[in-house]
C-alpha cells in the first residue's frame, strides 16, 4: 500500500497505467486498518494494491475520470460519514461505501472489540452510558445537518460526555441537543439509535471505549490498538466489504 502523498493528476496518470488490481482510498488516520483490508481482499483477488487520495474529495475527483481507467483494475473505497442520511451515495455508482459511517464503524463491528465492553458487568453498564449519550450527541449532530447547519463532529470526547461522572452527557453537549431542529431530531435519532455502532461516528465510539476501559482498569488501550483488533480478528463486517470490494474488478 503507497503512502507517498500525490496529487490527484498524478494518481490519475498512475492509475491510467497500472497493470495491478488497484482499490482508491482515502487513507488518513486509517492506513493500518486499510493495509489490513488490503491484506484480506488479496485473498479473495490475487494482488491488490490500496492506494491513498487523501480524503473522501480526492477520491470522487478521481471517480470523475474514471473513463480514462482501466475497469478492470480500478475500484474505490470511501467512507458513507453522513451520506447515511441522504441520497447522495447512489450519485456515484461502482464507488463502494461503507456500510457505516466510516472504516472504524466496520472495526467496532468485531465481536472481539465490542466483547472488551461487555465482559465485566461495570464495564457494560458504563459503555451502555456511554453509547446512550452518544447516541443523542450524534442524532443532533445530523439533525443540524439535513437542516442545512454546519455539524460539529470532529471534537474530543470530554467535550461530549463526562468521563469523570459516568459518562453522563456534559452541559455543551446538552445544550447543542437541545438546539437540534426536531424536524429532523426525531427521525435521526429513532435511525442512529437502531443501530450505535453502525451510525455514530467511528472516531467518538474508539475514544468511549478506550475511556470505558481506562475508567475499569486503570490502563488505556490506545485507539489504534482497538482499531487493529476489529479489523485483524473474526468479523462479519469486515468480510462483507471484503466482498464487495472484490466486485470492483468484474
């Protein structure tokens, strides 16, 4: 998997002529997890290179020429993020989504990781708390957007829940919640809270969880290391993509 940072015209140029099954990523904070996924799909396609835009708008920008690319040997990998809740994703046929709201979303699905919050009764009570709050913190947070407000998601998790009083939700978070359009509010919240893991931002479940098991065993796990658990042991999830992605080449 490259690393080295291109532009967009120069991955194109590369792409026009590469001969090796090629999937277009985003890559950022998840290399290792991608280089994993990488590692799974060489299984099912012989070799299989992931290579890094950047960010989810370098890869629809490549998309665009996708003309100019070899079918058979190019396919792309994005995160769903709050495309969840729009219809914005069925715009760019052959790009596959996550099923989630992003590559972390498809590594807390692992029985391995989600077994870290339940195996302790106390643990399970404070990760449920935690999930609650999260639940409510995200709803908000996509009600604003499909209000047409600007969300605000890429904080740290003190700024959402108390970790030093159970995590209960804090007063800003609370007071963003209260402020959600409840046009919106409603139905967002009845979708996130069907599924947590799924819908709530990757990042924030990582960072509750490390916390809920810091908060128990007086050691954190840092995220990264929670992260390769979900996408190195048994999980459904994983797989599926796997699958999917492997249909980028027929």
């Amino acid at each position: 998997m490259a690393t080295t940072r291109y532009s967009t015209v120069e991955l194109i140029e590369l792409l026009k002529r590469t001969r090796l099954k090629t999937i277009v990523v985003e890559g950022g904070d998840d290399i290792e997890v991608l280089r994993d996924l990488e590692s799974k799909l060489s299984e099912h396609c012989g070799p299989v290179d992931f290579l890094p835009a950047g960010d989810k708008l370098s890869v629809l920008r490549i998309w665009e020429q996708r003309e100019k690319l070899p079918r058979d040997t190019v396919g792309f990998l994005v995160d769903s993020d709050l495309w969840l809740f729009n219809a914005e994703r069925e715009k760019y046929p052959k790009i596959i989504f996550t099923h989630g709201y992003s590559i972390e979303n498809t590594c807390i699905q692992s029985q391995s990781v989600i077994d870290l919050a339940n195996a302790r009764r106390p643990t399970q009570r404070i990760w449920e708390t935690a999930i609650f709050g999260l639940v409510d913190w995200f709803a908000a947070e996509a009600a604003y957007h499909l209000d047409g407000q600007n969300p605000i998601l890429d904080i740290g998790l003190q700024q959402i829940l108390d970790v030093n009083a159970e995590f209960e939700l804090t007063q800003r978070a609370k007071e963003r919640i209260a402020g959600a359009p409840s046009s919106f509010f409603t139905t967002t919240r009845t979708t996130v809270a069907s599924d947590p893991l799924r819908f709530i931002r990757g990042k924030q479940l990582f960072l509750a969880l490390s916390e809920v098991l810091c908060k128990h065993d007086g050691d954190r796990t840092p995220v990264r290391m929670l992260k390769r658990i979900g996408s190195r042991t048994s999980n459904m999830a994983i797989d599926s993509l796997v699958s999917q992605l492997a249909t980028s080449f027929n």
